[in-house]
C-alpha cells in the first residue's frame, strides 16, 4: 500500500516514521512503516458488561498536540484510536449488551481548564505588586514566559497559549490571576513600620 502512493506522499510519510523505515534497497529485514512495540492495548474482548474507562493525559502533551495511539480490542472488531486532544468521551460498542466509553480527561496541577481556555492564579505579596519589575510563570510546555508588572490586580492574559480547538485550530487564551497574599511573618515586630506607612509618618 505504501508503495502504491505518490512520491510526495510517501516522502511526508518516511519523515514522520523515519525512525522506522526502511529503504528496501537497503538490506536489512524490517520494512515495517510504524513500529507498534510501545503501543499500548485496551482489550475488552471478555467484557460483557457497559463499562467507562477513564484516561488520563497531563497538561503538556494536551498543549504540544501530542499524538497518542491506543489499540482497542472488542469482540468481534480492533480499532488504532489516534488521541489527538483530551477533555471527552468515546462510546464504542463491543457486543450487543456491552458498550464501552472512554473517557479522556487532562490533568492540572497549576492551571484550570475551561474548553481551550487556560486558568492561573500567581500568588504574590506587597513586595512583589511594588518592586518586582516582572513576573514569571510556568508553561504548561514547561517554559519559562516573563511579563511586565503593571501594579495592578487585573487579569493578564496571553492570547493563543491555551490549548488547540481542534475544530478551529485556534488556541484559546491563557488568563493570570493575581493573588495578593498579604500574610506577614511575625507581624508584631512590623507593627511600628506598618503603622508609619499607612499612616504617612
């Protein structure tokens, strides 16, 4: 089959599976076009129930598109599921009294999801929200961004760093909250300071 199509084609195909191919020029015994040695299997060949079978995928790989592959097994058909995105659900049926949902959700630590928007709340304390010139976060691609502080409490948002719509091809937004945290370590020894700021003497 592969041979079978045009050039183009088949060049777009050993770039993306060129870890697997082989020229048949060359003499080495493995033609296969995708090595499927790591590809994990959903068998539920023996279910005879309706189950849900919930997936997880970490925020990471949600926002660099990666592709993961699942072989799924029923009874009477297999299925190569391509999971390109997260936050849904599947329904397959395996045999007339048994259907089986799988249930596709991303995890977050830091960051909230709302469709293709993204969530942050950035703690910071009066020391920050005065003096500190830029803020930092985290990726969910684990890089570093770095903004301008504008001393202020309202919302920042970068757009097109939330995750892929895979409809539009748009990414949605990402928004920072600001959190104020003004918890003062032994406060008391502080007292006489606070006082003068806020009382301008």
């Amino acid at each position: 089959m592969y041979q079978s199509l045009p050039q183009h084609i088949r060049q777009k195909f050993k770039h993306k599976f060129k870890k697997y191919y082989h020229d048949r020029n060359e003499k080495k015994t493995n033609y296969s076009l995708i090595h499927t040695k790591n590809l994990k299997y959903i068998d539920v060949s023996q279910v005879t129930g309706s189950f849900e079978i919930h997936l997880k995928r970490n925020l990471k790989d949600v926002f660099l598109n990666l592709c993961k592959e699942i072989i799924f097994t029923t009874q009477k058909n297999s299925y190569h599921l391509f999971i390109t995105h997260s936050d849904y659900s599947i329904s397959i049926l395996n045999h007339t009294n048994s259907m089986i949902t799988l249930s596709i959700e991303t995890l977050s630590d830091q960051y909230h999801i709302n469709q293709y928007d993204l969530y942050l709340t950035q703690k910071i304390n009066l020391y920050h929200y005065y003096f500190k010139d830029h803020f930092e976060i985290i990726l969910p691609d684990q890089k570093s961004y770095h903004y301008k502080n504008q001393n202020q409490l309202n919302t920042y948002t970068l757009h097109n760093y939330g995750l892929r719509n895979p409809k539009t091809n748009c990414r949605g937004n990402l928004y920072i909250y600001h959190e104020l945290n003004l918890t003062v370590p032994n406060i008391q020894h502080y007292q006489k300071d606070i006082y003068k700021i806020f009382n301008n003497y």
